[in-house]
C-alpha cells in the first residue's frame, strides 16, 4: 500500500520502513547517468537481492559492488557467448526438440516445456555430459523452493538463522554433492562453463574458491533457465494470437533472415518483461525531481510499468514487433528486460539468440494458435519469482505443410 506520493514517485510499505518506486524512464536515466549512486541491496532481509546473496553468494547476480563484482562479470562474460560452439550447438538441437514435444499429445504444461528447453539450451554449455538434465531439473527445482521458503522466513529471522536454515544447508550439500565431483576432475578442460571457471579459479588449490566456482554455476543455470524460460513461454503466448506475424517470419526464414523473429522476442520481453521489478540503495543523498532522498533509501525501477507507458511507446498496449525493425534507436531507459548500467544481464545477447531461434525454428514448420479452451484469464500475468501467465494454456499446431494438426497442451 502506497504510504506517500509524490508524482511517479511512490513511497510503499509501512512509513518507517518504505520502498520507494521511482516509475518514470527519467528515473532509469538517472540510474544509468549516476549509477554509482544507486547500489544493489544486501543488507534488508525484505530485499530479494539479499536472499538471493544468502542463497548464491559470489554468483554474478549477487555479487558485492567492487573488486567482487567486476571477477565475476569478467568470469562469466566470455562463457555466455551466443558464437560458442557447444552453446550454439545446444541451442539449435533445443529448439528441434521443441518442435517435436509440442506434437506430443502427452505432454500437460507448456510452462515446464519451455523451461525444460532453456535447461536443454544450457546444460551441455555449462556442464559437460556427466551430469543429466533430470539431474539438473531437480536442482533447480530445489533451488526455486529454498528461494521461496527463504523469503517467508525472513521477516521472522535474522541474518545469520537464515544462513543456518535447514532446506538451505541441505541444499548447500546436495550441490556439492553432484558439482563437486566434476570440480575434482576438472582438470585442464577448457570447453565448458565449469571447466574454465576451475582453470581460473583453482579450486583444488585454493578451497575457498570452491564455493565461488558452485556459486557462480548456479546462479548463472537459474537465470538461463527460469528467466529464459519464461520469456520464450510469454512470446509463445503473444505470437499465437498473431498468424500474420508468424508468417512474416516464415517469409524471412526462407530468405535466411530472422529479423522479424528477434523482433517478435523484443516486443514480447517489452510487452511482458518476465522481471517486473529491480531494486537499488541509494548510496548518498541524491535529488531527484527537487526531492530529496537519502542515502540507504531502497528504490525499485520498474521495466514493467515503463515498458506500458504511453509516454514512451505508441499504443503500449498493442503487440507490435515492427516498431522494433526501424533505424531509429530506441532509448535505453525505455527498453529495459535486461536491467541496465553495468548490472545488466550478462547472457542478454545469449538470451535472444535462443529465443529467436526457438521462434525463428517454430514458424517455419508450424503454424500455432490459442486453441478456444484457453480462458482469458489464463493469460492474465501473475507477479511471482518471475512474471507468469496466470494459467494453464493451450495451443492448435498445424504443420505448415497442412499435411496434420495438432491440438496441444491441455
């Protein structure tokens, strides 16, 4: 519940302990203008970033400003690139096998199919062959309930209990348990994500590099998968309303482009960024819009309600690909999915590639569309972990050859 407004401006929560929203893209501008001002948050157990910090640690996403922060990013750049041969290899494979499990009438959840093709676009990349996708999909499905036990426990623990919690430990040692034998052996590889992370690190020499090395796995495998995942499962969503745009990239898949495709994935991640919300801390006492604010003030900017505002799109409403395809470029503080500043996603650009093949690989052999079973309200957002359409979905899949059709997905 908002406590104080002031414009765009809007303190939320209790009086004494409010979060302030800053919703307007001048807002985001001075994020970018002043970003040293605007710190990520670990110290309030309210914050996502901190239980996120309580749970990864030294990953990338909840790394400390600083010397911490900048090993990481360097770490963990080089490995998401999209021209990686075994990355690029994973992505083509993952989007064929998309084209066949949306046939498979005993299939029930497209969510989890998505998310299941993002952990396919990943593991290989990331892991090598010695650990299984089911192997993997239960760890991450550990992870995402740690998460959420974690930030129902806060407001009654403190800082330290919530590093002693029991799901949390046994987490810690279920990690270990199936990284760390691949840690051991990690010697002299020099293909995979966790190889290289090893032959940087040392982690046989060093042990407390031991915990970074998982840390950084982790939190790089959550973030490919869920926010990947949820992202192709809300463009899936959007371009089964819109036939013409699907053959629009059928055309162009002919020709050997994909600009339609990627520009589908961008209005989509415009339209319904699977990230709502991101928070900061102001560092020291700033000014913004003649108002002061404190230094320790938590702040949220928002992709989502910018990415809705009339004001810096026309018909914010609409799904529009081709305002993505013109010359002139569109304004950082607009268009935000990714974050911005230096604390942007560092896979954003392995990200699209995935998901524009995915789309690019689907047009050209089917044509889908929300079959009549889907309520309306299916699609409606839901603001949880990430944002999710609110119910189950349903697809009619006719092969662009007309030769069969395929009613999926109950």
């Amino acid at each position: 519940m908002a406590c104080r407004q002031h414009g765009d401006k809007v303190w939320i929560g209790e009086k004494d302990n409010a979060v302030l929203l800053l919703a307007g893209a001048r807002h985001v501008r001075l994020l970018i203008e002043q970003e040293s001002q605007f710190v990520k948050e670990f110290e309030h157990l309210s914050s996502a970033s901190t239980i996120g910090r309580i749970l990864l640690g030294q990953s990338l996403t909840t790394s400390k400003e600083g010397e911490e922060w900048r090993l990481a990013r360097k770490l963990t750049t080089p490995l998401v690139n999209p021209k990686s041969p075994l990355l690029k290899q994973s992505t083509d494979l993952s989007a064929r096998w998309l084209l066949d499990i949306l046939q498979d009438p005993q299939q029930t959840s497209l969510r989890e199919i998505c998310l299941h093709w993002a952990l396919m676009c990943v593991a290989e990349g990331f892991f090598g062959r010695e650990i299984s996708l089911a192997q993997l999909n239960t760890l991450i499905g550990h992870f995402r309930d740690i998460y959420l036990q974690l930030i129902i426990a806060a407001p009654d623990a403190d800082y330290e209990a919530l590093c002693r919690h029991p799901a949390l430990v046994a987490f810690r040692l279920e990690a270990e348990s199936l990284l760390g034998p691949l840690l051991d052996d990690a010697r002299g590889g020099n293909t995979t994500m966790l190889e290289r992370l090893c032959q940087a690190l040392s982690p046989g020499a060093h042990p407390e590099a031991r915990e970074r090395v998982i840390n950084l796995l982790l939190g790089n495998l959550a973030a490919s998968v869920d926010n990947t995942g949820i992202a192709l499962l809300w463009t899936l969503t959007h371009l089964s309303q819109h036939l013409n745009y699907q053959h629009c990239v059928r055309e162009e898949a002919a020709q050997g482009k994909r600009n339609m495709a990627s520009a589908i994935v961008r209005e989509s991640l415009r339209l319904t960024p699977v990230t709502a919300f991101f928070e900061r801390r102001v560092a020291e006492n700033i000014v913004v819009d003649d108002v002061v604010i404190t230094a320790g003030t938590r702040v949220l900017f928002s992709p989502w309600l910018i990415h809705r505002h009339a004001a810096c799109w026309a018909e914010p409403l609409c799904f529009r690909p081709e305002r993505f395809l013109g010359e002139e470029k569109i304004a950082p503080e607009h268009f935000l999915p990714f974050s911005v500043g230096k604390r942007n996603c560092v896979g954003m650009t392995l990200a699209l590639d995935q998901l524009t093949t995915a789309v690019a690989t689907l047009c050209e052999h089917f044509q889908f569309s929300l079959a009549p079973s889907t309520s309306p309200a299916a699609l409606t957002p839901l603001f949880a972990l990430n944002v999710i359409p609110r119910g189950d979905l349903s697809f009619i899949l006719t092969s662009t050859n007309k030769a069969e059709q395929h009613d999926h997905i109950p």
